[in-house]
C-alpha cells in the first residue's frame, strides 16, 4: 500500500474517532451526570470502538502483554501519543489519571475525565504542581481505581530522551502503594503529532509491579531501568533501533 493511500486512510480514521468522541459522549451524558460508573462505561465504549475502527481503517491493531492490575495501585506508563492513554485505560477496570490542568476544559474529555475520577494538575510551577497533586490525591483516596501518571510528563517519541519527574516518587511515597510500570512501542505506530498511522502491531506491556518501600531516589532509578528496558527491547522487536 502506497504512503499517499494509507494517509488519506488514516486523515479519514482520526476524523472519525473525534466524531465518535462526542457520539459516546452525548450517549452516555445521562448515565455519567447520574453515576461515575456511566462515565467508565462510556470510556471503555470508546476504547472499543478505536481498538475496532483501527484494525481496519489503517490496520493498527495493539496486543497487552503482562497482567494489568485490578487493585488499587499506580500505574506509571511509557507516554509516546494518545494510543497509549486509550489501550492502558481500557486494559484495566477504574484508571484515572494524573492529567494537564487545561485538559478540564476540553469538551468531552474534561467533563468526563473528572467524572472518572482523573486529577487535573497545573503544571505552571513544579513545586505547587506538586503539592496540589499530593494534595489532590489523598482527598481521593477513597474513590477505587488504578491511578494512571505519566513518569515524563509528556509525550516522548520512540528513541528519545527524557527525565523521569520526581511527581510520581512523590507519590510513591505518599500513597504507599505498588506502582505498575508499562513499556510501549505504541509511537512508532500512531506518533504524537501528525496524521499518518503506520500499520501493524503496538505493544503495551505491564511490567512487574515495584512495592512500596524503597528510598525516592531508589525507586526513580528502578522504574526508568525498568521502563526504557523494556520499550528498547520492543522497539528493537519492531524493527527500530533509534
């Protein structure tokens, strides 16, 4: 298939998956204002439908390695472009994530984000960004569910470097809960910008879980041994070597 067609096939795939976006969303707009469980099961849908859509739109599909987490725990994912926040939500039962402050105020996705619970961080100042994460966290501590931050903080592509923010030790230590890492390939795939979709197979793989316990500094350096480990090892599965 020639790069032109399967662009043009992808311009149409990520057209569509913002149109369904806002069909679930007006669906599910009475079960969500009447319960959470109406929001996660409105999110979930739209999962589905991308997985779906994907496979045979643009012939994306994407495989869960490792076994994701059904208790209360965090998780802490390789970030590389919207992909992944769609296969780990869907892969496990209540994520909520640690999500950008202006991200609220996006139609569909921050009404529905806080109704599942997500918790929007202003990331203007590290120190006060921090603190109201913290903050915001334990206040929520009773709402069940696996708690979703990204240790980079962005989108990183596959190959490149970033530093893991010292946020998710923060928590670490505070929640006292083991934390999932999960690699991913996902970016060589669905980049994080763009509108060309590579066809093939994205990994997302969950990692053995770290327990609580460990020194901030100690924990940091285990979780980014574990993390860029296993996203080299499924890049270089892909084909990449970057």
């Amino acid at each position: 298939m020639s790069y032109a067609i399967q662009w043009l096939r992808s311009l149409f795939f990520v057209g569509q998956i913002y149109v369904a976006m806002l069909v679930v969303g007006v669906l599910f707009l009475p079960a969500a204002i009447v319960s959470p469980r109406g929001a996660i099961a409105a999110c979930h849908t739209y999962v589905r439908y991308v997985r779906w859509s994907a496979s045979w739109m643009i012939g994306l599909k994407w495989e869960v390695r490792g076994t994701p987490p059904t208790d209360e725990v965090m998780v802490a994912p390789k970030h590389q472009s919207f992909m992944d926040v769609l296969a780990i939500y869907g892969a496990i039962p209540r994520g909520k994530f640690i999500m950008k402050a202006i991200l609220k105020y996006a139609p569909i996705i921050g009404q529905f984000g806080l109704r599942i619970g997500c918790i929007p961080v202003n990331r203007g100042k590290r120190g006060v960004a921090i603190k109201k994460m913290l903050t915001d966290v334990q206040a929520g501590r009773a709402l069940p569910g696996q708690l979703i931050i990204y240790p980079q903080g962005t989108r990183i592509a596959p190959g490149a470097q970033a530093k893991y923010k010292v946020g998710t030790g923060l928590l670490y230590r505070e929640l006292d809960q083991p934390v999932v890492p999960v690699a991913t390939n996902a970016g060589l795939y669905w980049p994080k910008r763009g509108i060309y979709r590579k066809p093939g197979v994205a990994i997302f793989e969950f990692l053995p879980r770290i327990e609580p316990g460990l020194e901030i500094p100690e924990f940091m350096a285990l979780l980014e041994e574990q993390i860029e480990t296993a996203c080299d090892r499924l890049n270089a599965e892909a084909g990449f070597h970057g």
